[in-house]
C-alpha cells in the first residue's frame, strides 16, 4: 500500500478501528458483568448446600467433600476472573476510542492523522480478530449498512458469520449450563435422582 492510499483511507480507518474499540469495551463490561454474576451464583448456591448439608448427606456420599471442592474452585475462579480485568480493559479500550473520535474530528492533514493514529494505538491494547468480525457482522447484517475502507467496500464473510455465531451459541450455551448445573444438583435429591 502506497503512502497516498493510507492517507486517503485514514479517516474511514480511524472510524472503524474506533468502532471495533467500542465492542472490545462492550464485550468487557459483558465479561466483567457475567463472571460476578456466575461467581456470586456459585457462593450463594455453596452456602445454601451447606446449610441443608443433613439433607443432601444422605443422597451425596461424598456431600462434604464436594463442598469443599466448590468453595476452593469458587475461590480459585475469583482470583482468576479479578486477575482478568475486565473494567480496566474496557476503560482502554474506551479512552482509545474516544481518543479516535477526537482524532478523527480534527482538522489535521491526512499525513498528521496517519502518525496520530499509529500513535495513538501504540498505547492502548489492540482489539482481537473476533471483535472486528463482530463489527462487520453487526453493521453489515444486522444494521444493513455498508462500510467503506476508502474506495473498498468491506464485506461480511461466510467466516465471520459463522465465527460470530459460534462464539454466540457457545457463550450463551456456557452461561446456561453454568446456570442450570447447581440447579439439577440441587434439586435431584428432592425428586429422587434425575
């Protein structure tokens, strides 16, 4: 790619780049939300347990043990979510896009835009492949709307497509079963097994 096309794309690469920016912050905050959420879930349901543990003693022989199995991996699964974070990432993720817009608003020259704009991503962390297929899906797909790299239209790939709706149904499959597990543990005993 020569000089003159990425100055002349600059402005189109600056609104993307940001956009994307902005899922990466969104899926964060979703991250961030969804692992207290779980965590708090799993810490409520290991108090509950143990506060009927006459009850599922006599239909868990191993009761005991798994509840103290459960409050380690609850512990264990805390420090790791909280060694992630997620809030710190998404307020990156959220400076650099602003940043971005503020770039892109201003009336530098092509050529000051393209320097700003590398500068500028050298100090946030970057997006991942995932993030900007989400973007192309969403804004092609969902919101019918093209996007444009200069004089290129940027097209939404049966990859991406599939990609996106993998991670769809595998997340939301997680987050069930996540959800759903301590429930059929909980209640089996009451129904006799399940």
């Amino acid at each position: 790619m020569n000089s003159n096309s990425v100055e002349s794309t600059i402005n189109d690469k600056i609104w993307i780049t940001s956009r994307v920016r902005m899922i990466s912050e969104r899926k964060a905050l979703n991250n961030n939300f969804w692992s207290l959420v779980i965590l708090t879930y799993y810490s409520l349901i290991t108090v509950v347990i143990s506060v009927f543990s006459d009850f599922y003693q006599s239909y868990y022989s191993h009761f005991n043990d798994m509840v103290i199995a459960a409050s380690i991996i609850v512990l264990v699964a805390s420090l790791v979510v909280g060694g992630f974070r997620f809030e710190k990432t998404a307020a990156l993720f959220r400076e650099c896009y602003l940043s971005l817009e503020k770039l892109q608003s201003s009336d530098l020259p092509d050529k000051d835009k393209a320097e700003k704009y590398g500068d500028i991503l050298s100090l946030y962390p970057n997006h991942s492949d995932d993030d900007y297929y989400d973007f192309v899906v969403y804004h092609t797909c969902f919101e019918r709307k093209d996007i444009w790299n200069g004089s290129g239209k940027i097209s939404c790939t049966w990859y991406m497509t599939l990609s996106f709706l993998k991670r769809r149904l595998f997340r939301t499959s997680f987050i069930a079963i996540a959800i759903i597990a301590p429930i059929i543990f909980i209640a089996a005993p009451m129904f006799g097994g399940l």
